[in-house]
C-alpha cells in the first residue's frame, strides 16, 4: 500500500519548492479549488501526494460513511455545478437509499460559453476531483464510478486517465483503496459536446448510451439513476472541494464565504475586463470587487454596462448591483444565477439585444428537442429577436417575446428550457429602453444590429489617430495623421471595425 507519508517526505526534499505559497492573482482571491494549479506537476502524482494528497481520503476512510457525510452537511458545501444543492443533503438522500448497486459521477460536461473553470482543474490538478470522487464513494457506498468529460477537453481527459492509472497502481484506486476493505473503479465517459448533456438525467441517458435527452425529475438520480440505481452526480469543482474540507475540517471551510454559500467559487471571469481569466473568490464578494479589483476595469476609453453570470442560464446585472454580494441565494434574488461560474463584463459597445440573441441561438441549437415548449418556443422566441434586431419589429414583438419568455420558462422539462429565457427577462428588465431604441428609432447605438446600421460616420471628435483606417478590411477610410478622417460609404461594408477600434466615440451611425 502506498506510504503517503513517505511518498510526501521524499518528494519535498526532491522539490521544496512545493511547499510555495498558492498563487494568486489578486489578493482578494482565496485559493481551494485551484490551490495546486500551476504549483504541481499534474501528472505526477506525487507531486499531489506532497501537497496532503490523499491524506483526506485515509481520514475518511478511518470513519464509518455516516460520519463524513455529517462533515460534508456540517461544511454547507453547495454543489458548484450550477443549482447550489446541498451537498451532504444528496450523499445522504444516495446513502438512505439501500441497493446492492450505486453510481457516483462526475460530471465534467462544462457546456456553458465562455467557462473552463472544469476544465482547467481536470488538467491540472486531477487527482483532486479522483480524491473527492472516491471520498463521495466510499460514503453513499458506490463501487463504480464515472466521469462525463467532453471529447472536446482531450488534455483533460488524457491527465485523467494517467491520474487513475497512478492512482490505481499505488492502490489509492481500485480494490481495496489504501488497504481497506472498500473498493471504486473508475472509468471515464467522453461525451460529444451537447450541453444538455451537462444536464443530470441527459447525462445519465447518455452514458447508458442512450440520446441524451432530459426526463422529468422526480426520481431524483439520488433514488433512481444510472441503470435505475442510486447514483450521485457531482460538479467537478464541487468533488475537488471535498478532500479540502475533510482534510482541514467543516469549521475551516466556513470561514470562508457566507453564512448560506460558504466556501469559495471559482468564475471564468471574461469580456471587456482587463485582467480575464480563472480566478478563485470567496462567495460574498461584491460583483464590483471582482470586476473592478481584481478583473481591473473596462479601461479608461469605455463604460461599465453589465455582467452575465451564469451563462445561457444566467442573467445580466448592471452597474446598481456592483455593490450586491455574489453568493447563490443573492444572484437568483437579483434575477441572475451563479450558474457554473461563466462571468462576462460587456461595456458601452455591446447591445444587449444581440447579447440576448446570441444565447437564445445557442439555446436553440442546444435544446434537446424533447419537450415542445423549449423546442419550439425558444425558436420563436428568436425569431421576435431577428425582427428586433433588423429593425422590423413592434412594441408589441417585445411584449410578445417577454410573454413567451416566462411561458417557456414555466413550462419546459428540464433545467434548460427553464432557463434559455432568463438572458431575455433580464436585459428587458433592465435595458428595456434599448429594446424600445431598436423597434422606434430603428437604431442600436453600440452599432451591433448589423440590420439597423445604414451608414457610418465620422465625426469632429477624430484625432486623427488612424486606427480605424488601419482596420478597416475594404480600406474605405481616408484621412491624414492628427486629421479628421472619412469613410466612403459607396465602399463601406458596415462591418463596425471602425466603431469597434474608436477609441474616442469620434464613429457614430445612423
Ligand atoms: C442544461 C444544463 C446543463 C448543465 N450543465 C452542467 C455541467 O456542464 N456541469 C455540471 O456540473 N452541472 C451541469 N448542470 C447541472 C447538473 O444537472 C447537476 O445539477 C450538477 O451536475 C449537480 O452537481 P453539483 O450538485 O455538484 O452542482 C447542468 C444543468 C442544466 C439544466
């Protein structure tokens, strides 16, 4: 059996720089979920080892099943896939529920546009997600485990695999984990990319091979899931919380967070921001503490406009929320959702119409067509939006599309359909005027609606600066350097770049 505490002494020595602090971004950031990236070799494992690797699995496994679900609902751990369920609650709900079979599986879908939280935790730190997995295992009492990865994260599921592979050969895996009497194999799914599939029963359809398609819930896959039996289907950053919290104790990780979403959240912080990328906060953190702290601002040229959390699913929220806390309950409160953690900052140049087409297009393309209010609904819901946005629709279009928003909502199967309207709702709710500029004055000032845009002019506040000119792809700009410029609109293709690059709001439509 392996020596964890040999295997970490040895290979401190070897490399002591393990024992560095986390890095961080911005000071605001508390690390967790990403305390090993960019710190270990994540395909060495023990190099993980060496970090308290496993050493939460060998005290899990010294207490009877109960017992770490007790830490698990005593921690208020929430699953970070999107809903926030209670964590514990579930393992219990699977562990109450007796079967010579179970299911544990994670779920590494990650479908939303703009989040590679997953993914980025799969490559380069795997053995924490195998750790929780087999941690969740060992308490509902599964001895097969799966995990869902999209084909399109091939490094992801290639360090998967040697991460189960190394972990199987030291006998932390496999029969008889760390020579106990408990034993977990795990395999890993590639699923083809849907995001339904990212769905709970979807994704359970599709790794009995089956179309994956979403069914109406209840059974919960806690009472009835894969091959009928009880099966617990968590997040990928959900089960890398785990070890953390049996590791350092319930107590540790409520210090962290909020009273009702403790813990912290990574978000794939994207958009018109200056710094973008991964970062790890505690939940209870004001959206404008993200945006402009750490994510730095829009830049001195552009204005705030808004921030969609939580994708296709999620909403938009503006400047008036900047002070709001990012917490679970808080974001649904405010009309949005966490969702799994997708976070895009959109400035003055962006339009919320087609911020609200482009995800309706996805939602479109991504409904699994089973049930006909999302299938059909949310086609008809973009084609009130094409009408909106090329400058043929009415007041009463939009009236249309906020009534069909909510009967979709109200009525689809699954998780999905209820959610493709939120994008809509919220930006009628809250930009409702630019709704009201596209279907009166026939005009989208951030210059987006590509149907509403007759021609591009140039006005007195050009400095001259050429960028525009420079970008243009039919070079229809002329003008000299410091010189007011002109573009020719019998070559002009009203492509935008020229509105896009201005950096002193000199480019104006009409
Ligand atoms: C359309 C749709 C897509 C989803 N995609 C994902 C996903 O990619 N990853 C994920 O963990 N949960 C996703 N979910 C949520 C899952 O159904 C499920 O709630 C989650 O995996 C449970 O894990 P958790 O309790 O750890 O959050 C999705 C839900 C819906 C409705």
């Amino acid at each position: 059996m392996a020596n964890l505490k040999q295997i970490k002494k040895e290979t401190l020595e070897q490399n002591p720089s393990l024992l560095n602090p986390v890095y961080k971004m911005h000071e605001k950031e508390v690390r967790v979920v990403l305390r090993n990236c960019d710190v270990i070799d994540p395909e060495d494992i023990n190099q993980y080892i060496a970090r308290d690797g496993y050493f939460a699995l060998e005290k899990a496994l010294a207490l009877p099943p109960v017992e770490v679900i007790e830490l698990m609902k005593e921690s208020g751990l929430r699953g970070r896939g999107g809903g926030g369920f209670p964590t514990g609650k579930k393992w219990e709900f699977a562990y109450n529920n007796v079967s010579d079979t179970k299911y544990i599986i994670c779920n590494a879908d990650e479908g939303d546009p703009g989040a590679f939280m997953d993914r980025s935790v799969l490559e380069q730190d795997p053995h924490s997600v195998i750790e929780g997995m087999i941690i969740a295992g060992y308490s509902i009492g599964a001895h097969t485990g799966y995990v869902y990865v999209r084909a399109e994260y091939p490094l992801a599921a290639k360090r998967l695999q040697l991460a189960i592979d190394n972990a199987v050969e030291l006998g932390i895996l496999g029969e008889c984990v760390l020579d106990t009497d408990y034993s977990l194999n795990i395999e890993i799914r590639l699923g083809a990319g849907a995001f339904v599939c990212g769905e709970e029963t979807a994704l359970i359809a599709s790794i009995e091979g089956e179309r994956g398609m979403s069914r109406i819930k209840p059974p919960y896959p806690a009472a009835k899931g894969l091959f009928g039996k009880p099966t617990i289907i968590n997040n990928v950053e959900t089960l890398s919380n785990v070890p953390q919290i049996i590791f350092n104790g319930p107590k540790w990780f409520k210090s962290f967070g909020t009273k009702d979403s403790p813990g912290t959240k990574v978000f794939a912080l994207a958009g018109k921001v200056k710094y973008n990328g991964l970062i790890e906060v505690p939940m209870g953190i004001t959206l404008g503490e993200i945006i402009h702290d750490i994510g730095k601002g829009v830049g001195k040229k552009r204005q705030f406009k808004a921030v969609l959390t939580g994708g296709p699913s999620g909403g938009c929220l503006t400047e008036k929320h900047l002070n709001e806390s990012v917490d679970f309950d808080n974001l649904v409160r405010l009309g949005s959702m966490m969702g799994s953690g997708g976070m895009i900052v959109l400035d003055d140049h962006d339009c919320m119409v087609d911020i609200a087409k482009f995800y309706l297009d996805f939602s479109v393309d991504e409904s699994c067509g089973k049930c006909t209010p999302c299938r059909e609904g949310t086609i008809q819901m973009f084609k009130l939006l094409e009408k909106i946005s090329d400058g043929t629709g009415t007041v009463e279009d939009i009236e249309k599309l906020r009534d069909l928003s909510v009967s979709v909502k109200e009525s689809s199967l699954c998780g999905l359909g209820m959610t493709a309207p939120n994008p809509v709702l919220s930006t009628l709710e809250h930009f409702y005027d630019e709704y009201l500029e596209h279907v009166n004055d026939k005009r989208c000032k951030s210059s987006s609606c590509k149907g509403l845009i007759n021609e591009y002019f140039i006005t007195d506040k050009c400095t001259g600066c050429t960028i525009c000119a420079r970008r243009c792809p039919v070079q229809c700009i002329s003008g000299s350097l410091k010189e007011q410029h002109t573009i020719d609109p019998s070559i002009c293709i009203r492509c935008g770049e020229c509105f896009a690059s201005c950096n002193f709001d000199a480019i104006i439509t009409k």
